[in-house]
C-alpha cells in the first residue's frame, strides 16, 4: 500500500482525489489537508515539496486563468527541483472540467442531452459557470435547484457540492474522463508511474 497526503481546495477535488485512489487501489490517503483556496496552497507548496522528501504528496490546484498553462503555473509556484514524491497536478481550468469530460454520465446524472457538454473541456475558461448554466436545461427540477444559485450574492447553488460529491463517487468515470481532458490523464499516468516503480514494473 502507497501511503499518501491529499492536499487540495476544495470539497470536489478532494474527492475527485479519493476516487482515484480507489481506480488504482494501491493509494491510502495518510492525511488530509484542505486549503480552501489557491492562496494557501501557493504559499505552502515549497513546505509540501520539502515534507514530501518522508512520504508521498498529493496536490491538485486549479488553473483557473492566473496563468496561460500548468507547466507555468507549477515554475512559477515552484522553481527548482521538486520532489520525485511530490505530485503536483493542475486542473485546467478547474476540477469541473474533469467531471464534465465524462461527458455520458455528466449528461444521464444531470438530466441533460449530451450534446450540450463541451467536447474538450480542458478549453473552457469557467467549468464551474458551464456546469451551472448546464443546470439550468436539466429535465430534472431537483438539479436546477441544487446546482444553480438561490440569488446574486451566491456563487453556487444550495446543494453543489453535494450534488458533484455524489456524482464522483457514483457515477464519475475516469478512463471515460482522461480520454477527453489532457490534464487528468497527465494526472492519472503521474500515479501510474509511481505504482509501477514501486511493483517493479516498467511503464508501457
């Protein structure tokens, strides 16, 4: 077993994150540590590469638009030599855009057609503004409610994250996923190479 700390933002990432322990089976999350936020994982990612030199870390932040591509983001968060148990991984632009390239259970789970969802979602600047407006055509009363906010002043709807929550750990599937988003597949063949370093095993 390949012992682990999580390091993410949010809610959804963390366990986007814990579904991919179980895809591979050989990942136990040692500890948790949410961040609430790129600012915190920012100032904190030289500390992270540092304790990774004693066990394996995990950190997923977001693109979002800071920077034009993740290999910039990951110099300009960290320069220098990282940890080879370091595993630090961007989604682009943000986690939502990897629920949303399993694009046949995104559209059966939310009630919408698939035609809707966005072929290469790794290309949309605002995934979480897309799955909200994609909320909004749901055949499904209970889906629009939950996902699209109640008012101006919230960013989300009531039940969001619980909505997603329930969709990763259900529905979401990752070999559909990385066939359509570039950055999780990135991701997943990270691990991939650690699981098969650590079995003796060389990569195809």
């Amino acid at each position: 077993m390949i012992y682990i700390t999580s390091i993410y933002e949010d809610t959804i990432t963390h366990q986007v994150m814990l579904k991919i322990y179980d895809y591979f089976g050989q990942f136990s999350e040692s500890k948790a540590i949410p961040c609430y936020g790129k600012g915190k994982i920012k100032k904190r990612i030289k500390a992270y590469n540092n304790a990774a030199q004693y066990g394996y870390y995990f950190v997923i932040a977001d693109l979002d638009n800071e920077y034009k591509c993740a290999p910039l983001l990951i110099k300009g968060w960290l320069p220098g030599i990282r940890s080879s148990q370091l595993l630090f991984r961007i989604a682009v632009h943000e986690i939502e855009s990897w629920l949303l390239a399993d694009r046949e259970n995104f559209a059966a789970f939310f009630s919408i057609s698939n035609k809707l969802i966005p072929l290469e979602p790794d290309k949309v600047k605002d995934p979480k503004s897309t799955v909200i407006s994609l909320s909004k055509k749901s055949r499904k009363r209970e889906i629009r409610e939950a996902i699209h906010p109640i008012d101006d002043y919230a960013s989300i709807g009531p039940e969001y994250n619980t909505k997603l929550r329930i969709f990763v750990h259900d529905f979401w599937d990752i070999n559909s996923a990385r066939r359509n988003s570039p950055s999780l597949d990135k991701t997943m063949k990270s691990l991939e190479k650690i699981t098969h370093n650590l079995s003796g095993g060389k990569m195809p």
